[in-house]
C-alpha cells in the first residue's frame, strides 16, 4: 500500500492497576480501509480506541497523525484532529431534533444575530446525510427514531465534522439485521470518500464480510494482523485464544454435593431468556459469555434485585419467589456486584459499617447494634481474608482496589451467606490480590458453600470454574464441563457466528 | 517516626475534624471581649433558649439529610402544627399542665406524621425528589395555616400553654431540658440502632444499602416522619414560647436548621455527620446571632449572615473533600 496512514500508532502502553491493558501495541490505520479489531473481553480493544479517541492518555510510545506526532490531549481535540469515536452508547441529544443535533455548536445563525436560522440548518442537515443516502427528516426528534436510525444520524455527524476516521466500537449489537446491512453500506460508503474505518465487534461473520484488514488482539498485544480474504472464524477463533493458564488458581478438587440451587426458563426481556442450570454444593459454577450477553442481569436477578418475567428457582428442591434482595439474603445468598464502587461499598464509610451492613437486622438486639459482636465479626474478616487496613475504622475508599474487593465479600461471610454469586469477582485487581481471592473461593466452597461466578476471563473460569455455562445473546448456548472446557470451545460457544434475527 | 512528631500529627488531625470547636471557641471569645454581658449564665441560657427551635427541626433535618435528602417544609408544619395545638388548647381555659403537654405531643404527633408521611410516601414510592415533594408540601401546608386562621392569629391560651415555652425546672427553661432530650434520643436512634446505620447506608450508597437487603423505602419513610413529627413539636413549642397560634410562624425556618445541619457536616451529601456535628452547627450559628443582637445589629442582618454561613460550610466542605 503506498498511501499513508492516517494515524500510525507505536509501541502504545497503557496499565491499570494491575492489568496491562495495552503492552506496546503499533499498529497503522489506513484512508478508505475498514480495519477491523477483534479479540476477547479484557484483549485491549476498547482501551486501544480510547486512547485514540482522547478518552485515556497513552503511558508510552507514539502517535502520528498524518506522520506527524501528536499527543491526543482530550476527547475534543481527538475530534478536532479528525478522529470520531462512536461509542456503544449514543451520544446525542434525544430531546433535539435530527438537524439540531447534526448542527450541535455550529448552528447557522441569521446575520450576526443570535437567532437560529432554521431552514439554513435544514438544508445543512440535509447535506450532511444525503452522501449517505439517509432519507431522515430532519425535523424528527431523536427520541422518536429507531435505535438503527440514530446510530446513522451518530455517523453522519462524525462524518460531518471532517472525520478522517470513524472508530465504532460493537455498533450493530442493538441493530437487526436489516439495519445491519444498511450500516454496512453506510460504512462501505465512508470507505468510498476516503475515511477511515475502525470497525470493533464480536461478530466474526460481519467483520469478515465488511473488513479489509482484521486485527486479533489478546492481552494487550496484538496477535496478527491479516488481510480478511485470507480470514476465515476458524484463524480467528484460534487466534483469539490460546494463552496458557497460569498456575495460581490452585483449585483444589472438592467433594460436590447435591443440588442446592436450580433455576428453569428464567426470562427477562430482553436481557436473557429461558436460561437454565443447576448448582450443587460445594460447586463453582462459571458464567461466560461476551459483554452484554446477559450474564450479569442474569444473576441480579437470581439475587432478586432485578424482576423476573417468567422462570422457577428451587432451592434445596423447593421453589422460592425471589422478590427482592432482602428475600435472597435471607435465603442465604450473597452477591459481589461488578463495579464494586458503585454496587458494592459504601466508599465514605469505614470498613467496619460495611462488613456488618448486611447482617445488622438479624444480630440486632430489640432494633440496637450489637456493637460488641460488629466488632468481633470484623476482626474475624479482617484477619481471615487478611484485608490490609490500618483499623476496622479506616474509610474503605483509601484501601487498595483489591482490599475494597474483598470487603465486599467479608460482609457476606460474615452474613454467612451459603450460595455466593460472584460478579466479574477479580476485575481490576492485581495478581496477589486475584490468587487470594482463589483461595478465599476454594476455602468457601471446601466449607459447604456453592458459588456462581461470572467472568469475563476465560482462564480464571477454567481455572476455577467445575462447569461452565456459556451465554450467547441472553440464551444458554452450552454447559461445559472442567475436563471438557477449553478456551476454543468456550469462544465458539459464546460469538455469534450468524447475527440472528431479533 | 518519634513520638513527638506523632503527638503533633495527632493534634493536626483532632484540630482538622474538630474544627468547628474551634471555631466556636473562638468566637466566644471575640464577642465576649467585645461585649462582656455575653459570658452572664443568663445571656449563655438565652442563647440556648434561642436556638431551642431550631435545634428542635435541625434534629429531624440531621435524619434527613444523612439519608441523602432534604425537607423544606418544616418551617411550615411547625407553623400549621402550632396553629392546630393552639386553636384546639384556646377553648380548654383552666387546663392542666400535663394534660396541656400530653396533648400538644398528641397532635404534634398526629400533624407530622400526616405531613411527614405524605413527605415519605411522594419520596419513597413515588420516586418524588425530596426537594420538589417537600417543596410542595411546604406551600400546602402553610396554606392551610393561613385558610384555617383567615391569617388572623390565634390568642387568649390557658394559662397552661406557656408552661413548655417560658417556664423554667431549676435553672433550666423547660424548653432547654427538652431540647437535650430530644437530642440525646436523636443521637441513641442514630448511633446505635440498626434503623440509624440504614439511615447512613441509604445516604452513602442507596444501591449498596438496597444490595444488602435494606428495605430503602420504609427506612426513607420513616426518615421524613421523623423529620415532620419533630418541626411540628417544635410548632408547638414555638406557639407555646409566643403564648400565640400564628400562620406566619416558623417563616424561613428551614433555611436555619439546614444551615445547621449543613454547618456541622460541611456539606450536604448524605450518609455523613451526626447530631454532635449538628449540635456544634446550631451552637455556633446561636452564638453569631446572640454576637450581633449583643451588638445592636439589625436582626435583617442576620439573615445575610445565615445565608453567608451555608455557603461558607458549603465551600469549607469542599475544600476539605479535595484534600
């Protein structure tokens, strides 16, 4: 190719704490190419747009815009060097009509004056979409349009503002696929005016129908990089996985009792349906499947904070009605949310209310805290999952991340919570912390207790995990079982090979 | 480390979360050596007496706004509240003293938990923001104060009525000793009970308390009952001080008690603070006002302070969030 690349990335770095989110990664990016960038939740990707978007500030290496190197300093200046991300959430105004959105900050005015002219921003409007071949009217508001049209107004308006390049980060995972394939030709479109496309999805048999180039990251790096006639989901899949476990799971084989938990057709819509599966105790079972597949909604609602449409949980063989997460824990569940920040911990509180928080009321003696056992439990934990804190006093938001996490689960130890559902239970945790937290899940599960955990690493699921279940689009698409799981067969269950019909 | 560098660290830190103390300290100090009648036992007794009221409402704001909330309709529950006791005590001349209290609690009572429920169920059910319900209920029941009186007052009380607010056990006005009750009761509930934890719990992280099994909508409920049942004891207790049921009663109220509460904590984001930080808040916003009436400062005055107060705590707090 002797064009030169619209921005050229090398060696990029980037880290949370303790995630390598992107380990020098370099890469060009092409005029009129459809770049596609795949891999599995936690392989870079996102990080990698948003370091180009401004979102995030790059720890290492460089960046060329039309070779010359640039620091992308914030999301506006992203835009102004002609980078347009479009993210998974939209980001225009529903309130505003379609040209008033399209015209957002530049809208024409009569004369000098402070007036909107508004039939000069209906033609620029019209101008703006008619290369596209979108026939909006411009004076819908956003709100009453189809999710697909919006994503096509979203486009135009990158476009719109001089976009050299259009990032779009899983743009049809709410599209059907009628919309899909106006998408795509929108998108072949931006390639026949020269623009440059960054198509990210999970999708393989779109981004090998639409791509040019498909790039495969993994753990920050990335794989390959392969033109898309020389792709097919088999290179891909492959590709995608393959890393080899590291050895601190130490998952010890437990004696795994009977079933404790069933739960038949949960539905909720339109988040997950008919799912089903069984937990024994002494079992972990793991939850896979991709971002937004369901997974999370899925145990919220077992846990009763989310409502059920339809679908029976039994436990111990009988059938309880969750209503609320009250009901759960007095049931005996306990449930680590995924953003442990917002869900799990009172950030401004010490340690101590957070661990007694939900066993306050059954402890309590006539409506007082027994604040002598409040303190005994504590300390117990503390000790026990060796939580790093100068006292039990300490405000939980100066601790670590993984000292926070573990605070979360003191407090349903201390609850003794016999069914435990884990929520991405070692996300933004270091490597230390991660193996302790395995150890707290084995000791749990040694003891008689049965945890669901879901997670978006497929290692830690098959380090830890004696099934797997896999959920493809809010369906159970497969249960797998410890000797059986591999991270292929994982993968191949959880993409969607064909985008169906929703 | 040695020790001497940890004692001075210590004394930081006790001088960074207390300094309210300080600064209460300080001005006891500015104003007595500007008007030496301010340290008389009887001018630190009007003081007290003087912030009695109010105490009395920033109690119930202190429930309310650790929860994460906030209740602009005090000023006028305690305004209906003082004009009900009043027109319904005015008929009963020779009354006694303990049947004249029992039945100002009764109503005082019965006021605000129909207020205060109200409040709690438009929040809690109703998804209403505290301060767009209560912003309604203020005006609803202020006017019914001013419907139910014609906005004429209400005089002629038994002889009983003004026992709560201008008698004194002791040393002690009647009024003060309640106050102190009051608080203290507030503190226990707050302190030790698991329904005060969820009060904290919901204004720390409402998705969290509900995570753990709190039942939000009760707990906020109950929060706004209290808050209600409080102003309108204190509508009574400012009825009884003024020996008259007036519609124009307890007029900006709110203002003060949740400069008080906001004050004592240093911000309004719930889930923090307590009734001592709420009772250093009320101590220094009385010793300022009883400062400038000492002073011959026109009362109009006082007003600007109040407002400047709220938004001195307010930028305080912030500075110490950044920190």
């Amino acid at each position: 190719m002797d064009k030169k690349p619209i921005i050229e990335l090398k060696n990029i770095r980037k880290s949370f704490p303790g995630v390598q989110a992107l380990a020098g990664v370099s890469l060009p990016f092409y005029p009129g190419e459809i770049h596609a960038l795949i891999g599995e939740n936690g392989a870079g990707k996102s990080t990698l747009i948003k370091v180009m978007g401004g979102v995030y500030q790059k720890e290492g290496g460089q960046i060329y815009i039309n070779g010359k190197e640039c620091e992308i300093e914030d999301v506006t200046h992203a835009q102004n060097i002609g980078i347009s991300v479009i993210h998974q959430e939209l980001s225009l105004i529903p309130d505003l009509t379609v040209m008033e959105n399209l015209c957002l900050g530049i809208e024409p005015r009569i004369g000098r004056s402070a007036f909107i002219d508004k039939n000069a921003m209906r033609n620029t409007a019209r101008k703006i979409m008619k290369p596209l071949g979108l026939t909006i009217n411009p004076d819908d508001f956003i709100k009453d349009l189809k999710t697909a049209d919006r994503q096509m107004v979203e486009i135009a308006r990158a476009v719109s503002r001089n976009a050299a390049l259009v990032i779009m980060d899983e743009p049809t995972s709410s599209l059907s696929s009628r919309e899909v394939t106006t998408l795509f030709k929108i998108i072949r479109k931006l390639k026949a005016n020269n623009v440059g496309v960054i198509y990210v999805s999970h999708i393989l048999s779109e981004v090998l129908s639409l791509s040019d180039k498909i790039t495969v990251m993994r753990d920050g790096y990335i794989i390959r990089t392969l033109d898309a006639d020389e792709a097919d989901e088999k290179i891909l899949v492959k590709s995608m996985v393959g890393r080899e476990i590291k050895d601190y799971f130490n998952k010890e084989e437990q004696e795994i009792g009977d079933v404790i938990l069933e739960v038949s057709d949960l539905t909720r819509k339109p988040y997950f349906f008919d799912v089903s599966f069984d937990l024994r105790e002494g079992e972990i079972l793991g939850i896979s499947g991709l971002v937004g597949a369901g997974r999370t909604e899925i145990i919220r609602a077992i846990f009763g904070s989310d409502k059920l449409e339809k679908g029976k949980i039994r436990l111990r063989s009988e059938e309880v009605e969750i209503h609320s997460s009250r009901r759960a824990i007095e049931l005996g569940f306990g449930f680590v949310p995924e953003d442990r920040k917002i869900e799990g911990l009172m950030l401004e509180s010490p340690v101590k209310q957070n661990i007694s928080l939900p066993s306050l009321k059954p402890t309590a003696k006539s409506g007082f805290v027994d604040r002598k056992w409040e303190t005994e439990i504590c300390k117990e934990y503390i000790q026990k999952l060796k939580i790093a804190t100068p006292s039990r006093n300490t405000i939980s938001k100066t601790l670590s991340g993984g000292n926070q996490q573990k605070i979360v689960v003191a407090k349903w130890f201390a609850a003794n919570s016999k069914i435990m559902l884990l929520d991405e239970p070692t996300r933004g945790i270091d490597v230390n912390a991660k193996s302790e937290m395995y150890s707290l899940m084995n000791e749990y599960t040694k003891n008689g207790g049965s945890i669901v955990m879901v997670s978006s690493e497929l290692p830690e699921l098959l380090g830890m995990a004696d099934r797997i279940v896999v959920i493809r689009q809010g369906k159970v698409s497969g249960i797998l079982d410890r000797e059986d799981a591999t991270e292929e067969k994982i993968m191949t269950l959880a993409s969607t090979l064909k985008k169906e019909e929703k | 480390m040695n020790e001497k560098n940890t004692f001075i660290e210590k004394f930081k830190y006790f001088v960074k979360e207390q300094t309210l103390v300080f600064i209460l300290i300080g001005l006891c100090i500015i104003i007595s050596s500007v008007s030496p009648v301010f340290l008389l036992p009887q001018n630190l007794i009007n003081v007290l007496i003087q912030i009695s009221i109010n105490a009395l409402i920033a109690t119930g704001m202190t429930f309310v706004i650790i929860s994460g909330g906030i209740d602009l309709s005090v000023g006028s529950v305690a305004a209906l509240s003082g004009i009900v006791v009043t027109a319904i005590i005015q008929p009963m001349t020779g009354i006694s003293i303990p049947l004249c209290v029992l039945l100002m609690v009764v109503l005082s009572i019965v006021v605000g938990l129909i207020m205060g429920g109200i409040n709690g169920f438009a929040i809690s059910r109703l998804r209403v923001p505290s301060f767009v319900a209560t912003l309604a209920t203020m005006n609803i029941a202020r006017g019914f104060a001013y419907v139910y009186t014609q906005s004429r007052s209400i005089y002629g009380l038994p002889d009983a009525f003004s026992w709560i607010g201008q008698d004194y056990i002791g040393f002690l006005p009647v009024i003060v000793i309640i106050v102190i009750l009051v608080l203290l009761a507030a503190h226990i509930v707050l302190a030790r009970t698991v329904f005060g934890r969820y009060v904290y719990a919901i204004g720390s992280n409402e998705e969290v308390a509900k995570l753990c099994g709190i039942h939000i909508q009760n707990v906020k409920l109950k929060v706004y009952i209290i808050s209600g049942v409080l102003s309108a004891f204190a509508g009574a207790c400012l009825a009884s001080r003024l020996v008259t049921g007036q519609p124009t009663a307890a007029q900006g109220y709110e203002l003060n008690a949740i400069a008080a509460v906001a004050l004592g904590v240093g911000g309004m984001e719930g889930g923090k603070g307590g009734i001592g930080k709420t009772i250093q808040g009320l101590l220094i916003i009385g010793v300022i006002n009883n400062g400038l009436n000492l002073m011959k400062v026109s009362s109009y005055w006082q007003i600007i302070t109040m407002g400047a107060i709220i938004l001195g705590a307010l930028i305080i707090g912030q500075f110490k969030k950044e920190d």
